[in-house]
C-alpha cells in the first residue's frame, strides 16, 4: 500500500468548478451533501459502472473523499459494490419518487407530449372523464385543424370522441349501460355513431383493442386516434389521442404509423406517473412522415 493520506493536507473537494460550477455558497449551504449528490450524478447510462478513481475524477473529489462517500452509499443500499467496480442500486430511484409523486398528471405529461408532438408534427392531448363529458388537462397543437377553439379545461361529449370511447370503455359494463341510458345523444356530423347500440359494440371493440379511431364524428375533416393512460394499479385515468386532419392523413396511416407511437408516448407518460418503478431507455418517437401542413 501507498503512503496514507493526510486529510489536512489534501482537500476533499478538487475543481469543483468542472462539475457544479461556480457558484455563491450561502451559510447554510451543506458542502458534504453537495460531495455525496456529485458522486450519485457520476454514473450514467454510459456509465453504469465505475471504479474509485472514475468516480472521484468525476466527481472532482480525492479518492480518499470519494471512497468514504461510496462506502457511506453502500451501507445506505444506495451504491453496490463488487470488487475494484461501483455501480448505483434500484433504491435511488426513491430520491426522485418523492417529487414524481406530488405532480399531477398535467405537470408529469405535459413535458412529454410537447417532444412527442414535436417528433410526429400533429396536435397530441390528454383528457379526463368528468360525468358524461371529456375535459381536457394537456393540450398541444401544431396548428388549427378543427373550427372549435380547443385550451385546457375545453369539454366535448364522450361518446363522439377518440379519447372519451377509451374512457368510457374502460369503465365497469353496469356504467357503461347506466351512460347509454342516460346520455342524450345527438349527431354531430353526418359520420357521428349516436345510436346506444352501435355505441355499445363500438366500446367493446375498444376495450379489446386497447384503442379507439374516429373519422370525422367529432368534426368534419379531423381524424383522431386515442389510448388510455393507466395509473400504478393497471386503471385508466386519462386518454391521450392525436389529431390529424383528413385530408392529409389516411386511416390506414392513422392505425400503422401513428397509434404505435401513441402507445410508445402513453407509455412514456404512465413510467413518470409511477415513479419510474424500474430503469427504462425510452425512446423518442420517430419523425412521421413528411406531410405537408398545408
């Protein structure tokens, strides 16, 4: 072994301008917790694992430093340690569950519909059923396709509405039958399907399917395709759909290229609204076909 190392002689903390940056340290500013966070933020998807000098090169901390607060880590089951090798435990995943937790769905999927609507270049939303209505918490276009001035908060029908047909078909077959009673249904464009029993047939298409496709019964000229959103336990909480206008997009367009990458986003969506229970490399949508807007 090497010549033991001095504490007071060494400092911990070595450029510490690489990692954190310059920055002004207020009185109660704790420096050890600022140490121990460095080292968690060393690894990475590339860096899976790490040995002690990778690690406190990194973290711009001494080995001796960077030995301590891996070992600390270790004993807390935040860090595994196998021979000369460091590598981060699932239990970390428990410092960002805390403020995944206390988001609502609006916040967590707002950030993802945003790049999803930027990989597919058509309008994306999510909506919640309020009674026999459908209201919309996350709304992004990419530009006008309907007449109907769409926000957050806007409420259409369920039944003539992608999103609306997958919450309603993921509810129990007694609400299902007390909402077909009940609702006054009324066409909105010749297209629409307002009648209970074609209706009811419709829902259990979608509740096997895992999908609902519109054409033009909400709108003439729009198009839409919808999936639920499910929370921890497997239930549907939201519905999230993309809008398309008819002119430019195809059913069958619709159905193989878009919806799967619906999916890939819902998906996305419900991993943040679980906590991340698990490591997952998501993927980002690839582009869709060139379309013009026009």
């Amino acid at each position: 072994m090497g010549p033991a190392i001095v504490p007071t002689m060494i400092p911990d903390r070595i450029a510490p301008e690489e990692n954190l940056g310059k920055r002004l340290r207020g009185p109660d500013f704790v420096q050890s917790l600022e140490r121990g966070l460095a080292v968690i933020l060393t690894f990475g998807p590339d860096r899976p694992e790490l040995t002690l000098a990778e690690v406190a090169k990194g973290a711009g901390l001494t080995r001796a430093a960077a030995r301590r607060f891996l070992l600390t880590l270790v004993e807390l089951g935040y860090v595994r340690n196998e021979g000369r090798l460091f590598s981060l435990r699932p239990r970390v995943l428990e410092l960002g569950y805390a403020y995944l937790s206390g988001l609502s769905l609006a916040e967590v999927a707002q950030p993802l519909v945003e790049e999803f609507v930027s990989a597919i270049h058509e309008s994306s939303s999510i909506c919640v059923l309020d009674g026999d209505d459908v209201v919309y918490v996350v709304r992004v276009p990419t530009k006008r396709i309907m007449t109907i001035s769409i926000s957050v908060g806007t409420r259409f029908p369920a039944y003539c509405t992608s999103m609306g047909r997958v919450l309603l078909a993921n509810q129990s077959d007694d609400e299902i039958e007390r909402y077909l009673a009940e609702v006054r249904f009324e066409p909105r464009t010749q297209q629409t399907v307002f009648r209970p029993k074609e209706l009811r047939a419709i829902l259990i298409d979608v509740r096997e399917s895992g999908y609902a496709l519109i054409d033009q019964e909400m709108e003439d000229g729009l198009r839409s395709v919808a999936v639920p959103v499910r929370d921890a336990s497997g239930r549907v909480i939201a519905a999230m759909n993309v809008s398309v206008n008819s002119h430019r997009v195809t059913i069958q367009e619709l159905r193989e290229e878009i919806l799967p990458q619906l999916r890939q986003a819902a998906n996305r969506i419900e991993d943040d609204l679980h906590g991340k229970d698990h490591l997952k490399t998501r993927a980002v949508p690839r582009k869709a076909a060139n379309r013009s807007n026009s």
